[in-house]
C-alpha cells in the first residue's frame, strides 16, 4: 500500500468532517459537488424540463443525478465517462473518451441528431500536489470541453465548466468570451474557500 502524505492525509480528514460530504450521503446524493449545482441552478435557473443534457467526466454521477430529478422523465441526460459508473434513473450512461469518434457517434445515437441545450464539465485531473503540473492539466480538460461544446451546443445552449485559476486561465476566460453571447463566473458555497476552482457559465454560442 502506498504511503499516505500528510496532504492526503489532511484531505481526507476534512472530506469525512465535510459538511456537504455528510449531507450529499444522508440525502442518497453520489456525492458533493451536487451542491454546486444545485447552488448554480438556483441562481441561474440553467436545467429545464425538456433539456438534452450532455454531462461530461460525469462520474460518480452526482450532476447528472440531479439533473435527472429536475427533468423527471422530461428531456435527456447523457452522461459520459472514460470511468464506469452504476446505473442512474434517467440517465444513459456512455463509458468511454468523449474526445474520441466511437464515443461521440454514440453520442449522436443518443441525441437523435439533435443539439443539445446544456453541456456540464465538471472535470478535473488527478491532482498531485504540483501546480506546474496539475493546472495545465485542468486546462486541459476545459478545453476539451470547450471544444465539445462547440460542436454539440444548439445556438441558444449553455455551458457550465469547472476551471482552476492560474496558468491559462485569463485565456480560456477570454475565448470563452469571444465564443458565447455571455459569460458569467460562479463560486458556489459548496466548492472549498482554499481551492482556486470556479465555475464559468457561457451561454448562447456565437455563430
């Protein structure tokens, strides 16, 4: 067994006093970041019935979860992931590389041809401590994302990312600028005050 840093170790004695950890267990959520969401879909009103939902690096399955409960049976959730994950009322899942054609023409499958209104990211890599090394990998991430959601997104759909601040950041925020009709940056209560994280919300893609 590896040996466990006194990082890791700080980590995971703050996820199991985590209040939201706690409260996402107690409610039967896959985990916490359901209340990123939910925070933002207060705000922004972003998931309707009706929606076809592409939710990418979905696992464990919190966000697609709860963007299944707002539809409830009206609309589509696809969730995608190169990790598996356990079947979910009202989500299909597709376990693979969305950045690879075998993937994305399951995905197209799914979709029936039609754009979807909402694309979620709420990816991140693996982290090692190192910021040299963990930041170009988040943006790395959203820019896969990015480019996705170019290509999936109807002219009146949404984006929602996870991104780190940081290297590349000023960049990714300007191109999403110049790609959307607006732009919006969201820090919700549930994401940790320490992490650099937030979330961008662009909407309406220009043409």
């Amino acid at each position: 067994m590896p040996k466990r840093t006194k990082s890791s170790g700080r980590w995971l004695a703050e996820h199991f006093s985590d209040t939201y950890v706690k409260r996402a267990q107690q409610a039967g959520w896959r985990s916490r970041a359901v209340f990123k969401l939910e925070e933002i879909q207060r705000r922004d009103h972003l998931i309707k019935r009706g929606m076809a939902i592409v939710d990418l690096g979905a696992a464990p399955g919190g966000w697609s979860q709860y963007a299944a409960k707002i539809l409830a049976g009206h609309g589509s959730v696809i969730a995608l992931d190169i990790l598996p994950m356990e079947p979910m009322a009202g989500v299909e899942i597709i376990q693979g590389d969305f950045t690879q054609e075998p993937v994305l023409e399951q995905l197209q499958q799914r979709l029936i041809g039609q754009a979807a209104d909402l694309v979620l990211s709420d990816m991140a890599p693996n982290i090692s401590g190192d910021d040299a090394i963990d930041q170009p990998r988040a943006m790395y991430l959203a820019e896969q994302a990015l480019a996705f959601a170019r290509t999936a997104l109807g002219p009146r759909g949404s984006f929602l990312v996870k991104v780190f601040q940081g290297t590349g950041f000023p960049a990714y925020l300007q191109e999403l600028r110049a790609g959307f009709h607006t732009v919006a940056t969201r820090k919700p209560k549930a994401s940790r005050a320490r992490s650099p994280e937030l979330y961008l919300l662009a909407k309406q893609p220009r043409v």
